[in-house]
C-alpha cells in the first residue's frame, strides 16, 4: 500500500505527535515522512522504509502513552478522546474546583470488517495457540493486545524494548495500556511476550480484584438493615490529603 497511508493513519491515531497532556518535555515521537527523510538521510522513502513502518523499526519513535492512546481509539472504534491526566480536582470537604471533562477530537472512520479483524487478531495474540502473549491472560477478563520487541542503541551495546500494548475487557473495552520492559545491553533474552505481557496481567488482575471487593462491599451494605445503616458514621478527609 506504500507509505503514505500508513503515515497517514499513524498520524490520525496521534503516533508523532504530542498528546497535549500539560507536560513540557512530552516528547512528539516520529512518524517518518519525505520530508524527514530528505533532512536527515538525504533521499526519499524507499521500499526497505516502508517495511520497517509496518513492524514499527527504523526510524519510527513513540511513546507508551501514545501507543496507549492509539489503542484507546482502535478499542473505541474510532472514537479519540483526548488525552489528559487529571479527571477533576477536589478539596478537602469534596467540592470539585475544577473538572476536565471527556473530548472526543475525532471520529475516525472504521469499516465493520476491519474493526472485526483487528479484535479478532488482537485477541488471538493472547488465547491463540500462535498467539505471542498467552501470559497476558486475567481470570474473567478477556484481553485484547499487540507484543512488540524493538532494538536500539550502538550493535555493541544493543537493547531491547519489550512492549505489551492494548486493551480490557476486549468485547467492552474499559481501560486502554501499554507497558514496556527496558532490557539490559546485549540481553535477547528480552521479547513483548515473555516480559511485558506479564506485568499487564499482574496490573490486572490487581485492578479487577480490588474491584471486586468493592461492589462485595457495596452489596453487603445495600442489603444491611435500615438501622443499621444509620449508625454508620460518614468517613472523614485524611487530614494528609492534599488537593
């Protein structure tokens, strides 16, 4: 398909540049174009470019919270939200001084048949018998991912980046990630699946139990006796808690 459509849809799912969360030195990666590489390799983008674009090698650079973004609109079906750090900002006695609420930027087109592919190839990445990410998995939760494993650094010195990015629970997505694992130099023994996949589902399994306790919590109160629930006291502010 050459380079051009990539560059494109790279570019629409946020990759290359920043995210627009309130960080100064947030790095806006790199999206090679012609115009990157006449300044820096003095030629056009050739066939060998192109490759190296769809697995992600060369000199393409990105950042977990993009490639966390990126996955986030491909679990939306096209909807991007815009990034931010902070959902609201509370005082003390619960009073909301300042609220971020959600954005969509944009709506990107996605076709029935592409966003079935992509579910269907990210989860087999995790329960296919070729899938690369089988120690991902969460009990009860069904995740949906892509490994990765880049290289940089001088041939003598070579590391590894270890990736593990997608999406949970894959039929009604709720939260998007990436994690990534930095080898030491000379290390191969380093890949997506073997290092990053499992740091996603200890996260998970974490997130998910404390959850359910939570709502095991909630049930047992809402089912707890009318006077009961009265002599409960209201929790007070940690008196640490700053704003």
């Amino acid at each position: 398909i050459g380079a051009d459509p990539i560059i494109e849809y790279a570019h629409r799912l946020g990759l290359g540049k920043r995210t627009g969360i309130p960080i100064y030195a947030e790095s806006e990666g790199n999206i090679p174009t012609d115009d990157y590489m006449m300044r820096v390799h003095k030629r056009a983008i050739k066939r060998g470019d192109v490759a190296n674009m769809a697995i992600g090698q060369g000199d393409i650079l990105i950042t977990p919270l993009q490639m966390t973004q990126a996955l986030s609109v491909i679990a939306s079906t096209g909807k991007f939200h815009q990034t931010r750090l902070v959902k609201q900002v509370q005082s003390l006695d619960n009073k909301v001084v300042a609220a971020y609420p959600d954005r969509v930027r944009e709506n990107i087109p996605v076709s029935p048949q592409i966003d079935k592919a992509l579910r269907r190839g990210l989860q087999n990445v995790v329960y296919d018998g070729q899938g690369t990410a089988h120690s991902a998995k969460v009990k009860g939760v069904r995740v949906a991912g892509k490994t990765g494993t880049a290289q940089w650094g001088p041939e003598s010195k070579q590391r590894t980046a270890a990736w593990f990015a997608g999406f949970v629970p894959a039929e009604n997505p709720e939260y998007a990630f990436a994690a990534l694992y930095e080898g030491e130099p000379n290390d191969d023994s380093v890949h997506g699946g073997s290092h990053a996949a499992p740091l996603v589902s200890k996260v998970f399994r974490e997130v998910y139990k404390l959850r359910k306790t939570r709502d095991s919590a909630a049930a047992a109160a809402a089912e707890a006796p009318p006077e009961e629930k009265e002599e409960e006291e209201e929790p007070q502010p940690s008196q640490d808690q700053s704003d």
